[in-house]
C-alpha cells in the first residue's frame, strides 16, 4: 500500500482525535493532509503543528486570525468558514477523506468530497440519514466507494467481504443499551445530562453519547445501513448486547449468521477504513474471548426508548421524514444537554415534529437543506434559550 494523505473533517472530534492516533501508528502508510475543526482552535493549532497537514479550516470565522497567526512560521495553508470545508475536501492531492463532523453539517462537504472522486470513510451517520439516496446514487455515479466507520456497519462490511453474489436474509445490528438498560419511564424522569453521558462501554463525542442513551443512535444507524448495504428496512433488525464485543451480524439464506467482534476501540474500524483490503498490525489491546464468558442479547425495549421505532417510521416514510427526524433530534439532545429539556422530552420533541412539519414525498437535496433549517430554526428558537 502506497502511503495514503487523508483528509479529517472533524478532527478535533472523538473520531478525529482517534483517526490521528491510527495515523500516528502508521506513519509509513497513512500521513496527513488536511484537519478541520468547527471552534476548538487551540487543539486544531496542537494538531497541526504536531502531524504537518498542507491546509487547514476552522469553521468558526471568528477564530482564523488566532489559528493564521499560530500557524505563520510554517507552509500550512488556512482557511476559515463551512464554505471552505466544501471546498477543502475537493483538493487535488487528498486520497481519501474521513467524515468525522458531528450532524447535518456533515451533508455539504460530503457531497462535495464524492463529486471531487474522493473516496469517503463514512463516520457522520447524520449524512446518510437525511441524505442517503442521494449520496449512495452520487458515489454510484462517480464510482467512489464509502466505506463505514461506524463500528457496527464497519462489522457487517467485514462479513460481507468474499459474499460478493450471496444474498443477505437479514442483518443484526448489535445495540450496548445505553446506560439505562433495564430502566422504566419513571426512573428516566430526572436523569440530568451527567447521567446520560455515562456510557458503559464506549467514549465518543456528547451527541452520540446522547443518541445512545435514548437509542436514537441505533435508529439512525439503521438507516445508515439501509443505505450502505442497500437493504430492505425490513432486513434489518437490531438486538441489545451490553458487553458491546459482537459488533454486528449478517444471516445469508443459507441460514449461516456471520459476527464481526472485537473491542469496544473506534481505532479498529477507522484503521480499516483507511487501509481496506489490507489489515495493518497494530499494537492496541487485543480482544480476548475469555474475558467475555457470557454474551447476551435481548430484544430492544421499545416502548420506555421509542425512539428506535421513530427512526423506522421516519425511513418507511421516506423523503424529508427522516430530515425532520433528524433535526428535531439534533436540537432536542443539543437542549437535553443545556438543561433546557428533560431526557424523555427528547423523543417527544422529535414524535411531535415528524407529525407537524410538511411531509414532502419526492424530495429532493434542496427540500433537505430548507427542510432541516426550517426545523431547526423553530426548535431552537422554542427550545434553546
Ligand atoms: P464530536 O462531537 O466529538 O466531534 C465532532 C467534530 O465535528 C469536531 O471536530 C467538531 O469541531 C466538528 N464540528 C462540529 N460541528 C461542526 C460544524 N457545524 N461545522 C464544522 N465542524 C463541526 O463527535 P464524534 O467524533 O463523537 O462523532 C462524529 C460523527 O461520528 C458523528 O456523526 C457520530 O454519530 C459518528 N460516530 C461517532 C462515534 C464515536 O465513537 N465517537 C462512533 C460511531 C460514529 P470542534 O471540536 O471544534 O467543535
């Protein structure tokens, strides 16, 4: 494998930061060509002059002068605003770019990085959910693979290497449960922001820790992997495994049911993504099966968490139903997280506005992005003060 230059969008983030340590790990193989971050200039400055990318952006205007100035003794090029994060992932020398923005923010330049050629390792789930036929038809178009992150969809890409013509019966998305597994209704009233960001098994940035939690995250996943895999939504289900070491699974017609496991470590999937076909050895904790005696799987509890089945209705809808899902969702953790908004108002919030907002069947990429301010817009100004 001939060294590749990669382009974090979102590298300040969870993924971003993990991505770097992969790189960091490979450093014949994998070295840096552009990072972005949307306001933490301090650690984006850190970065760059520690892995020595060509350019880059900080979406926060209001903050080029510092990262220009810290940055002026060296050849690093940088540019400020979410227009140039669209521009930025087109640059000629970038060979593949990783989605690691947090949101709808991650839709423009993802678009924008398929149309350019770019091979894309897929981490912003948000994408694929409010754009998903649009994006699997431009990569189509522009034969570009997108290639999953997401530890669960990166599990299934896994089984599926070598079935290339074997047809999938049904795919098992692994869910921990969040950290209220096993919790009623009236013991989610009063859980504070603090509780939420709790989870057991994995670290990652506050809103998807949230979506978690509400089991959101598992709904937008389903989504996601409708799309990646081009599966009937029916052919997808979704099982809680709280140990969080079986990743995901397929069942081919055969009746054989193929797992990805492996640690509960973002480092593996991204590493992956970077470096499919090839496996790179890596000196990270190793799984070890006998740590892990007893694996269970239990059906998810819809009815206290009903924002899974939120996330199925908006996907059988279609159109700009997951759209309205989705930002009434990125408000309402965004205010959870304030204190603005208690834990079960967040599926409230999102039930009540699939039902308000204008349902448009055949929509189209600018019906998503009028779609998602309009929603955004009226949530915020309600829900964040
Ligand atoms: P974080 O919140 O930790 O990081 C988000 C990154 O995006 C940061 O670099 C942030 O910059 C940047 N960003 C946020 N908003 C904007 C914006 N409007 N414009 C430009 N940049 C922006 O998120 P995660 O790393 O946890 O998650 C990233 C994506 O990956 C999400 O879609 C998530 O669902 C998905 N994912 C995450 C996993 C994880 O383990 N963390 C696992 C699987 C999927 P700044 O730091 O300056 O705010």
């Amino acid at each position: 494998m001939t060294q590749k230059k990669v382009a974090i969008i979102g590298s300040t983030g969870s993924i971003g930061r993990q991505a770097l340590e992969v790189i960091e790990h490979h450093k014949e193989k994998l070295c840096v060509e552009v990072l972005t971050a949307n306001k933490q200039s301090d650690l984006l400055i850190e970065q760059a002059l520690k892995f020595d990318p060509n350019a880059v952006v900080i979406a926060d205007k209001s903050q080029y002068q510092k990262v220009k100035e810290a940055l002026s003794s060296t050849d690093i090029k940088v540019f400020a605003g979410q227009e140039a994060l669209e521009d930025i992932v087109q640059m000629e020398t970038i060979d593949i770019v990783l989605t690691a923005i947090v949101g709808f923010a991650g839709l423009k330049p993802t678009i924008k990085a398929i149309e350019a050629k770019k091979p894309i390792a897929l981490s912003n789930k948000e994408t694929l959910v409010v754009g998903g036929e649009l994006i699997t038809k431009l990569s189509i178009e522009n034969n570009i693979p997108i290639i999953p992150v997401d530890s669960e969809h990166s599990a299934i890409f896994q089984c599926l290497a070598g079935e290339f013509y074997n047809p999938i019966e049904k795919i098992i998305l692994t869910a921990s449960g969040g950290p209220f597994l096993g919790k009623t209704k009236d013991q989610l009233r009063n859980i504070t922001p603090k509780e939420a960001l709790n989870h057991p098994n994995w670290v990652m940035g506050n809103k998807v820790t949230i979506d978690s939690a509400t089991l959101m995250n598992k709904g937008l996943e389903v989504i996601e992997a409708k799309w990646l895999f081009d599966l009937d939504i029916k052919k997808i289900e979704t099982v809680v495994h709280p140990q969080s070491v079986v990743h995901s699974m397929v069942e081919f017609e055969d009746g054989s049911l193929k797992a990805q496991m492996g640690l509960a470590d973002m480092r593996l999937p991204i590493q992956y993504a970077f470096t499919y076909p090839e496996r790179l050895k890596t000196n990270f904790p190793k799984f070890n099966i006998f740590n892990y005696p007893n694996l269970t799987f239990q059906k998810p509890d819809t009815e206290t968490f009903p924002c899974l089945n939120l996330a199925y209705h908006a996907i059988e809808k279609g159109g700009n139903m997951p759209t309205i899902m989705n930002a009434a969702n990125e408000i309402a953790v965004e205010a959870f997280l304030k204190g603005d908004l208690g834990f079960l108002g967040i599926p409230e919030i999102i039930a009540n506005a699939m039902s308000k907002y204008n349902f448009i069947a055949k929509a189209n990429v600018n019906d998503f992005f009028e779609t998602d301010k309009e929603v955004r817009d009226e949530l915020s100004s309600i829900l964040l003060k």
